[in-house]
C-alpha cells in the first residue's frame, strides 16, 4: 500500500533549522499539489505552505521568507526548508499530497522549538 513517508523532524533551539521531507513509498501517481500543515497542541490544523508541480509555493504570512518548499530530484518528494525557528512553530508536522485520483497523507512528524 503506498502511503508517504515523512523525516526531518526533531528540536531545536529557537532561530535553529531543520527540513522535512515527505516522500512516496511506492510507485504512484503524479502529484500535482503538496501541502503542509501543522498542528500544535490545543489548536486547530494551519495550512503552512503548498507546492505545485509547476513549482509555484505559497505561504502564510508567519512563515514567508523563514520556510521554503521544493521539489526533490524525485518529482513527488517534497521538502519544506524552516529558517529562523520559532518556539511558535512548534508542532506536528503532516505533509498531504494530491493526486489524479485523490490524495496521501504523511503519518506527521514533531517539530518542537525551545531554548
């Protein structure tokens, strides 16, 4: 059964960074949207970034110019770059991924942020 296998995650220390990566475990479709989101403890899922197969991103605002979402040399592996860490960027991480005939979802990863 495919599913996406997501990695990257871990602590850090605020204006530290990481990179998760969310990638297919067997032969799929192609996706044509990646999203991230995440959630953190009491509060609801937050779309962070999405990438299309074009390449195009977009951003929330609390994000812009700290996160970057790209493509790996598989077209179907995502990675989402975090800069400048946050203690407000602490949560769980999910990757959701769209295809032809419907989408994945990561199993989630933590990213915790604390001096």
């Amino acid at each position: 059964q495919v599913k996406l296998v997501q990695s990257g995650g871990g602590s850090v220390q605020p204006g530290g960074s990481l990179t998760l990566s969310c990638a297919p475990s067997g032969n799929v479709l192609t996706f044509y949207r990646t999203e991230w989101s995440r959630q953190a403890p009491g509060k609801q899922r937050e779309l962070v970034a999405t990438i299309e197969s074009s390449g195009a991103t977009t951003y929330i605002d609390a994000v812009k110019g700290r996160f970057t979402a790209s493509r790996g040399s598989d077209r179907n592996t995502v990675l989402l770059q975090m800069n400048s860490l946050k203690s407000d960027d602490t949560a769980v991480y999910s990757c959701k991924a769209f295809h032809a005939r419907g989408y994945y979802w990561g199993q989630g990863t933590q990213v915790t942020v604390s001096a």
